[in-house]
C-alpha cells in the first residue's frame, strides 16, 4: 500500500468538510478527481475508507485508523514546511555559540536577551568551548559561532572582529603591589594567582606574560565567578588578572585597584569567528551588530 500526503489530506479534508463537494473545494481540485483518488486509495487498502450511505459522508473504522495517521502526520508536515520557510527567508535558523573566552558569560547574556527577543524563532545555544576543540567543531558544523580572543588561519572560516581590552593587574587597595605604577612578570613571584578554571594557555597573564618570561607564581587558586574572584582579592588572599571591561562591570567594591601590566600595557582583541558562508544570514549580522554594540557601551561605562 503506496499512501501519499495527498491521501492523508484528503481524507482529512473529508471528514472536516463531511462531504465530496466541500472536500473538493477545500483541496482546489474537482469532486470527480476526489472520487477517483478515494477509489484508488480503497483499491490500495482493499477495503472501504467511507461509509457510502451516510450523510453527512462518514469514515469507515478502517478511515478512521487512516484519520488518526493523518491528525498526527500532517501537523508535523506543515511545521516542517513553515521551518523550512524561514530558513529561506532568513528569519529561522539555528545559533549555537561557544566561548572561548570564560568571562564572555557575563558579556554575553545582555546580547543575548536582546537578540532572542527580535529572533525568536531562531535557536540559541550557549556551549563553554573551553572544554572541547570549539573551532574544529565550528568548522564541522556542530556549532555556529566560536567567541575566541585567539584567531587562526581556517579555510571557510572568518574571525569578525568585536573589541579591543587589555588584562589588568588586580590587589586589594593594601596589597604592595597596588603601590606600584605597573605590574611586571618577575612581580607575580611569591604572589598566589587567583585564575578561572582554564588552562593555562588560554590564560591572557599567561599567554601574554608570565609563560615568555618564564615567571611562576608561588600558587595558583582556581574560581568559576568573577565577583568571587574579586572578593578573594580585596580580601587580600590573592592577586587576579581580569580584563579591564569585567572590572568595571562587576564593580564589587571599592577595597581594590587595577594596574596596567607592563609599561605599554596589554591589548587583546576578541573575535566572533563564524563560517564564512553564514555571514550573510540575517540573525548571524544581527548578533554580530549586537555583540560590537555592548562592547562599545562596556568599554565607554
């Protein structure tokens, strides 16, 4: 037996317009078309779909099986038309981002909350790329945008860039260090470094500084918040390495200071990177716009 959408339609259309002439109506084609495709459909069955006799024109036990296949069928076919529909028109998709950058959570949520709001059909997703190879994976299509400060010559991958930031030293207002007008790498000797629960290589105060200068601080203390990272600090149990624009987001307290590392500074830059062919979808530009707007008002607060 060969049953078509057509089929499911039809019989549906039948049994809600409760005879041929509506049903035919209904489906755009004539009743003698309709009365053939009933045939074809019993002949198909070997058995009656309608009972003849009865106005209004009923289902049989064995349409009603054939009824019950197409209440649940044809519902999920349309929704599967309408999905398809928006990805055409650009206004559906799928948006699931990884952060390199651990304390982008904070960063993220405000874009985020207003991006959903003008895409809601569009599913979002937030995965921590730091624990798994999250460009590989953009790269193999499991994930749609890579928030990373460390971008890399990827074929069919383009790194869009969001912000500059530098790394700041921070010790509470007490701390010896906070005397000082800069931070250097030999000044972390001795200190307990309070870090995310990253790598180290992913770390900027190691990327950037300690690891060239072969520096070791005497303990490293690893913590998932940023106000918790500052609490320790301006308590005086640690010293930290934030960026600049966490710092004067969080504003825990005022029992801290910041310094530049180094005389020059520190500069860092963080990239949304995306599939190159993806760049022209609405909802990626629009995300991406976002992105840059709340880095332009965390920067300027």
């Amino acid at each position: 037996m060969h049953i078509e959408f057509r089929h499911l339609r039809t019989v549906k259309a039948i049994h809600d317009c409760g005879g041929l002439a509506k049903a035919a109506d209904q489906l755009n084609i004539t009743q003698s078309a309709l009365s053939h495709q009933i045939k074809g459909l019993e002949d198909q069955a070997g058995v009656e779909l309608f009972v003849r006799r009865s106005k209004p024109l009923k289902l049989s036990a064995a349409g009603k099986r054939l009824l019950r296949l197409a209440e649940q069928v044809l519902p999920q076919v349309e929704a599967l038309q309408e999905e398809f529909m928006g990805l055409r028109a650009g206004s559906s998709g799928r948006m699931h981002i990884a952060i390199e950058c651990h304390a982008c959570f904070e960063w993220l949520f405000p874009v985020l909350e207003g991006f959903r709001k003008i895409w809601p059909d569009v599913d979002v997703d937030i995965r921590p790329g730091l624990a798994f190879d999250a460009l590989p994976a953009l790269k193999k299509e499991e994930v749609d945008v890579v928030i990373s400060s460390d971008p890399e010559d990827i074929a069919g991958v383009t790194f869009t860039p969001l912000f500059d930031y530098s790394p700041v030293f921070v010790a509470a207002s007490s701390h010896p260090l906070a005397a000082k007008d800069y931070i250097e790498a030999e000044d972390f000797r001795g200190q307990t470094l309070i870090t995310y629960p990253v790598e180290r290589s992913r770390l900027d105060v190691f990327s950037q500084l300690l690891t060239p200068a072969k520096v070791e601080p005497a303990s490293i203390r690893q913590v998932e918040l940023t106000a918790v990272i500052l609490l320790l600090v301006a308590s005086n149990r640690g010293v930290a390495v934030l960026p600049d624009w966490v710092v004067r987001e969080v504003k825990y307290s005022s029992d801290y200071v910041t310094r530049p590392l180094t005389a020059g500074g520190l500069t860092k830059r963080l990239y949304a990177a995306t599939r190159t062919e993806d760049l022209d979808k609405p909802f990626v530009q629009e995300l991406i716009e976002r992105a840059g707007a709340e880095a332009l008002r965390l920067q300027q607060a």
